[in-house]
C-alpha cells in the first residue's frame, strides 16, 4: 500500500502592516492584514525534509513589508496582484501564489468641524477583503482577483417575515409576518477581470449590498441574500459572481406578558447561539471559469 | 481561628437587549448589554444556603428587559438609574444596586442618498458604558452616576515623540522624535449629579477626547491623557472627575534598508503584544465624594 | 444577460448540546457543539421567497437536541450520522445533509485521590472534530465521515532545525540547527466507511500525531507534518486521508547579551501574528473518492 | 476651579515569556504572560511631558525578560517577586511596583507510554495567576503576594438545588430540587508572607477548590463559593483571604416533550449569556492588613 502527499500549501499570515501616506501635511493611512500563501514544487521539504525549493515564510513576510512601500497600497487588490505576480515570476518553484487581505477602516478626527490632517479613529463597521490567486507563466498564466466584506452588521426592524414553511415532527416554530433580521454579512465577489476601479467598485457593492438589505421586503433571508447579490451583478458590470453567507442572528421578542406589560415588538432578547447559517451563489451565465479563484489559504483541513 | 465571609454581591451579567421604539414608520434602535448586581443582607445564602432573602438573577434579568419597555432606554444612564433605584427601593435585603451597561451603536442605512426608516449597520467604532452605583434609603441614600466609552481605537501618525526618559542596565530603545501612536482607549467619567443632558454630554465629551488627541503635540502618552482629561473637565461643568487607560499599541517602523527601500516613517509593523499600559485620573479640586461609585461588579477579584 | 443561483445551503449552527448519562450514579458528560447543514430543492426559497420545501433551522436545532436524547452520544460520528441519515432520508427536499460536530473534553474531579461520580472538570486540551456527509438515496447514496481535533496546541524545545533554504533580495532569516518548534495543530481525517470504533480510534489518532511530531527530528515543519500523517495511515487500517494545517507559532530567541547575560536556547518571546502557515495532505494510493468528504457548511464564501 | 493629576500608574502588558531548562536532556518549560506596572514620582510626565523620571515600558519588558533567565522562572511567585523588588530598589523614583502574571500549564506528550523529554502539549485546564505588589522602602516595606487561578470550567450534572429565594413580580425562575450547576471559577488568595512552597500551595488549593465544588451538596451557588474559600483557609496555613468569583454558566433542561421524548436532566442547552456572578471574599479574622495587595493593573477604569 503506497502514501503519497497529496495537496499542500504554505505561506506566512497575518503581517499587520499599517501603511502612512506622508507626501503632504494631510497624510494618509492604510491599515492590512496580509496573508501570502505559495504552491508548487515543494515536495521535496515535505518528503525528505529538503528546503533548497522552500522561500521561507520569514521572506514572504519581509516582501510584503516592502512591497507596502515599493508598490504602495493605494487599494488592497493592486497591492496583492503585485505581490502575487511577484512570487509566481520571480521565485521559480512557485507555480501558483494567493494573496489574502483585510483592511481595516480609518475616519479622520473631526476638530473644531475640520478632518485632521494626521489623526484617524478606526471606524469598526465592517472589515474590506480581497483575495487574489495566480497560477501558471506565460500561456498557462491565469489570475482571479475576487473583494469582499465581512463582519458587516446589519439589522432590520420590520419588513421581514417567515411564514409558509415545512413542518415535521419536531417543528415548533411559529411562522410570523413581522420579526427583526439581523446578521452579520460576509460577502465575497470575483471580477471578470484584474483591472477596476477597486475602491469605487467596493463602495457601489457596499452600498448596493445594504440599501437592497434594507427595501427588499424580506419573505426569508434567503430571498433577500439572492435579491442583494443580483443587485450586484446587474449594477456592476465587471463583476461576475457574489458569494454570500448570513448568519441569522436570533433576536426573540421578549414576553412581557405576565409582569402586565405590553411588548408590540419592541424588547427583544439578541441571542449569540445557535444561529441560522444561510449561504448562496448568485453567477452571471456567462461567468469565465472560477478556476482556483476560490480555493482559500485555510482551504485544505 | 475565626473564618467570616467578607465583600459579596451578586447578579446577573450581560443581558443582550435590543429595544426598538416604533411608534412611527421612522423607527428607532437601542442595543445595550446590561448587567446588574446587588449588594445587602445575603450572608445567609452564603453561610447556610438559605434563599429566602435573594431575589434571584433570573428575577433581575427579567426585571432588566421589561424596564426596556416600561422606562424606555432614551439613554443608558436614565434606565440604568430607574433599575438601580429599583432594586434598592423595592427589593428590601437590597443596600446597594449596582447596573453596568454597554451600549453598541448604530447608524441608518442609506438608500438614494436618504436614512432608511428601519434599516441600520452597527457603527462598531467604540462601545458606549454607564454605570450606576445607588447606596442606602431616606437620608442615607447616595446615587452616583458614571459614563465611558471604550474600545475606541485612535492613531496619530505624527506629532509625537518620546526622549528624555530614564535608563538603566535594561535600555535598549532609541529615542524618537517623530512616531505614531495609537491607542485603544478606555475612558469613564463622573457627573457630580444624577441628573444630565446624558446623550450630548457623552457625544461632546467623545469628541473632546479625540480632538484633543489630535492636537496635543505629544511628549509622551502620559502627556496626552491628562490633556484629555483635563479638557473634558474644563469644557463640561457636570463632569468632575475623568479616569483613563490606554494601551500604547506599538507601530514598529519597519527596516526596508537592507532591501534597498527607504522608509521614512511610512511603514510599520502594527504588534499585538506586548503593550505599554498608561492609566490615569484627572479630578476636581472640588470634586465631591467618590463613595463606591468605582467599585465595579467584577470588583472583588 | 441571465442571473442564476448557484451553489446553496442552510442551516443551523453552534447547537451547543450538554448530554449527561445518569443511568447509574457514576454519571457521564457528552458536550457538544452541533451545526447542522441542508442542501436540495431549496431554490424557491432564494428565488420567490417560497417556504413551503424549507425545513426552517429551528426545526433541524429542536432535532439536534431532541436526538441527543433519541440516539445518544456515545460518539459524535455515530450521533451525527443518525441525525444526518435522517434529514436526507425524512425530509423529502433534502439531497444531502452534513453534520459537523465539535466535542469538548472533561475530566474527573478527584476526591481524596478517586473518580468524583457527577463532577468533573473541562480539559481544555484540543477540540475534538467530525463532520458527516450524506448524499443520495438508494444506489444512489453516499456517506462519509471525517474525525479530526483542532487547537492541540505542542512544542518542542529542540530537535528542530530550518536550513538550507532558497534565499533571495529579502531574504533575512538565519538558518538555525536548533529552534523550537510549536504549532496548534488542526487535523482531520477521513474514513473509508462508516463503522469504526470511533471513539478509539480518535485516542489512537491523537496519541501518534502527538508522539511523531516529538520524536521525528524535524528539518522543517513540512517534513513533520508529512510525517504526522504517514504515521497515521501506516496504523490505522479504516483512515484513507490526513489532512494537516499548522501554524509555526514562532519563539524568538531574546537577545539578552547587551544586559551581560547568556541566553542558549532557554528564554524566547513568542509571538501572535504574523505566523507561518503549512498545510499538507496525505493520502493513501488507493483511496476512495472524497466526494463532498470535505466542503464544508462554510464553504461558499 | 483647580485640576488635579490624581491616581496614576503605567507599565508593560504582557511580556509573552517562555522559559526553556535544558540543562540536561529531559527539559522543562514555564510559558507566562507578564505585566509590570510602576507607581511612584511620575507627575511630570503626566502634567508636561517630562519624561526623565520615567522607566520606559521597554525597558520594564527588557527587564521582564532577562529577569526570566537572570532569576529564573521556578514559580511565578518567585519570579515576580524578584521583578518588583527590582523595580522599587532600583529605580528610584518608583515608589510601588505591581507584577502581575498568568501561567499557562504543558504536560509532557507521552510515546509508547513514557514521558518525552523535549516535548509537551499545552493542558489547557485553568490559567494560574500570581500578582505581586511591592511598596516602600526601609522600615515603609511592605510586600503582598497573591496567587490564584481563572479559567477553570467545572459542572456538577447533580447535587445542586435553588429553591426558597425571594419572589416579587418579575419572579419567573421555578425552584429546583436537582440541576446541573457549572461555573468557570476565577480564584484569588492572598499570602500571609512572601515565602511559600509556591507550587505545591497552587496544587493544593486548586484541589481544594475542586473537590469542595464536588462534595457540597449546593443549596446555591453562593454557598458552594464560600464552602471552597473556608476549605482553603482551613487547610492553607499561609492563606489568610480568598476572593471567588464565579459565573453561573446556565444549563437550561431542554424541553422534549412535545416531540414524546423524555428528558429527566439528561439533554442541556447550554447558554453563553446572560450568566449569574456570584461573588464573595472569605478572610480569616486574624488576617493582616490587604493593604494595595488587590490594586490591579488595570484598576483605575
């Protein structure tokens, strides 16, 4: 009975690097998260222990510290095709290279009504992503770049119910045509392209993403995560496919009803678990192929 | 040897509650977590098991959610006080009342460039606290009124630096001219009454915080702090005494030199730990009492 | 241009399940974080917001618990193949259902040096794991099951060495023939059926992953790795598949020499982020098709 | 209308230190998580920024370090006696220096049943603390040590009721003859002196603790508290005061009725908030003065 390696992958996460814009008296600050991942001819290091193929992780780590600089972070997917490019074109047993990123918000500090020129709060409401994957040279060479969001907290206090559903022996929820909805977003979507306008395109999904949250009068968190990555996709044109995935986070109304006092949907208990947990692809028909587009870091265990 | 039972209290810790105020299309949200703890005659419980004098945590986190109906939550000093005067005046063991709240924040969803009437995203900048300390009855009775905010994360990118200091044996780090600082800070303050305009004062004393931050030409974290505090005591008159900690989140300036790229204050290394930890009062001469009005809930450990 | 649902599922996440065996005095604890995942003809529900083929998650969460009681927990796989069997058998919308079970571990508490009979406390060790996935009816039908842990967290304080690596422009690492080597280990492995003696065959599992990684000197943690999971199928006759994911949780030796004091390998810091990230997979030749073994019920995003 | 500096202290949080001893081929290991904090002659820093009188944060982490070798790490307590005492004999405008540590605990990995000499998972159970605070100079000295643990999960699946409590309006809770009770217990206890045989008290104590928890049948959870802190100070001669601090982890018997299963306490929810804290210090009456022993770090938010 033979063993072999199967799949295998290795690189350095999480380098929290904080990029300052210093040109002008107004400078300007980019907070990541970075994560470098490599595949390739690395069995070797695995089989016999051999690391003449291996670049160290500590050396992803010191390229995306520099690259911070030599090519700058004017937005996290034009920083992260770079660093893969890099890894796929220079360093020769790597065949295929991801990038993942999170970037994490700043507002300037308001004094006196004017943005300070050099002072930010973090604004905590929801963390920007991109993930981009390189593979193969020349005619081979192939390159995804998908954005994203997470952490994005959403809540709506009406305009949502769940009736109509299945029932079995163990059914005891009652159906209802009024309840808060609330989760806490993460969406992902994959460019047809690797060239955009990336920091515009972030903002119009955001935007879309919560205004059609927001109007879509909701029959189940299903149909308004469809309804908001169809938004998506008929709005942006150089977007191809929206993965979403929404915990329904639980808030149950409160009864009140025996201290003698009314509760018309207005006190309600925010429970942490368990949790609904609805995920959905929306795609164009004519996508170009995902590829290895979504085959994340973490995605082997 | 004689063994007695010393300090106790009790009660029931972080009570999600979501009150939603609906009385027009125009809706309105509060999320707080609260906590609640009492203190009093309840040696017995301890020192034999006896009950008969404990009104139980399920009985208080009861009481908690249907004061969010029946006393609103215009802001969380008001509620806070309305329940802790509750427990003191009606629940007779009850001496002293202690309710702690977080207070998560919200803002509208916009939908055509307008706030959406039930939609919001959680801001997650900085989580709003109060807590209210209540002692005795009649003559006795003393009401001591705190707000905060925490995990208000804030970074200057210049207009800092740190010479001069001590050394000994142990020193190794250079002095610095020019660095960024950033901290996460945790700041609680107390009003001389029980009686505010609480929503403003919270919303103007954040904003002289983070201003002053941003305009103090910092000589050291230390320096900044008592500015802050000592700005928040002159600009509100209700205010007398204000307490801060701030962790000093370290930015490493990176060493691009020997990759060939310069970095003059540009990119940094933002690390997680260890952290410098500075942590001062800023008070009234005149300041009245503090009582127990800093004796937390999880004080006795 | 058409818009499309793709890939879709639902479910219930983070049961968390406390089941106690008390059919004699010596009773018995099973605790339990249960996440339940359905996937079918649920599109409607996307598309129209239609229910009526919807089993809601607060059924699939009543039957978790309900067959804790119903089945038993003498193992999670067997638990988790029971409650999978029955939503893709009972419920007619279902195609496939899959189960991940999270398991944390207790021990007794000991009294005068025996085995309390009701008492215990949390080991906190590592996480145990397992995750069923069933498709298909009749010919048709596929089972499969993986076992696994997470958060085994493990060092060595010599046998280690990384040398002998590619270097390039940003290489900065020095080689070193003695380090210390840590990871948190996350493992899962897949079965070839779905009988075994799971519960044995975890300890088994557990106890060679733990002694390979002390006992193989490692020249890099890729070789460990590999090895790990070799030793594992080399033992355990049922086990097709080892998929490994370990981060290098880096200890940096502290230079202490500028304060006069000699450090050879015995004070290090050891930091959080960032961290190397090394993944395999280890397979037997004759292994038989995954199938969905490993998409998980966060999978699409 | 003055402005005072009031309470003021600073200091670096935690120094991530692993301590290696390989003086022979069976190594050991001590992994702790150390905080310095400095009180003393520190105005000026504070009121204008001058920082001469002032240690860096560095420094102490510098010193945090070396101290690990120079002193070594045979118990927490020694250890950070000797870090304090450093910083209030050396470092002269230092007044009062608090250390405070956690440790986290390993356990050799076992191959073919024998224990290896390089190699240890982590055991996870419970953190042990220590905090030290050292005052004075000459005939002021004063020196408190305290120990302790947090962390510790424990569950009792009987032996516990809560019947007989106080009932008002808001009274919903149902008196129960038989439940399951769990905590995860924070201890403190402070030392008469600053000599101990500081290991072997953790080990006993933490066993007191445990199967007091077991053995007394629980008419509360206060009771159960102060059962374990009179144990400790009955079999403890150097412990003089225990501090308990214990969340009431709610296991809510999950109703199955209604599905026709039975349910005598064998199936739980258990339930992450709200949780009851119980509270409750025990001091033997001939305790010496606790002085600043329980002023924390993080004492004046």
């Amino acid at each position: 009975m033979g063993i072999s390696l199967g799949g295998h992958q290795y690189g350095k996460a999480e380098n929290h690097i904080v990029r300052i814009y210093r040109d002008t008296p107004r400078h300007d600050i980019k907070d990541i998260n970075v994560s470098t991942c490599l595949r390739g001819d690395f069995e070797a290091a695995y089989l016999t222990g051999d690391q003449s193929a291996v670049l160290p992780t500590d050396t992803q780590k010191q390229t995306a510290y520099s690259y911070a600089k030599e090519v700058g972070v004017d937005s996290i997917e034009e920083y992260s095709l770079a660093l893969a490019r890099h890894f796929v074109d220079d360093v020769k047993p790597v065949h295929a290279a991801r990038v993942e990123v999170e970037e994490f918000g700043w507002e300037r500090v308001l004094v006196d009504g004017s943005e300070h020129d050099h002072t930010w709060v973090r604004t905590g409401q929801e963390v920007r992503t991109a993930a981009i994957t390189i593979e193969g040279e020349g005619a081979e060479r192939r390159e995804w770049v998908t954005g994203g969001l997470k952490d994005l907290v959403i809540l709506k206090s009406t305009g949502s119910e769940f009736t109509g559903f299945m029932e079995d022996k163990y059914t005891r929820l009652q159906p209802t045509t009024d309840r808060v909805m609330a989760t806490s977003l993460v969406a992902t979507w994959r460019y047809a392209g690797t060239e955009a306008d990336w920091n515009a395109t972030y903002a119009t999904i955001k935007s879309i993403l919560t205004s059609t949250f927001a109007t879509v009068h909701s029959l189940a968190l299903q149909q308004t995560l469809f309804e908001m990555g169809k938004a998506v996709l008929e709005a942006v044109d150089g977007v191809v496919e929206v993965n979403l995935s929404a915990p329904n986070k639980h808030h149950f109304l409160y009864d009140l009803e025996t201290f003698g006092v009314e509760n018309n949907g207005e006190v309600f208990h925010a429970d942490d678990r368990p949790y609904g947990l609805i995920q959905a692809n929306v795609v164009r028909d004519d996508a170009p192929d995902a590829g290895s587009a979504w085959e994340k870091f973490s995605g082997l265990v």
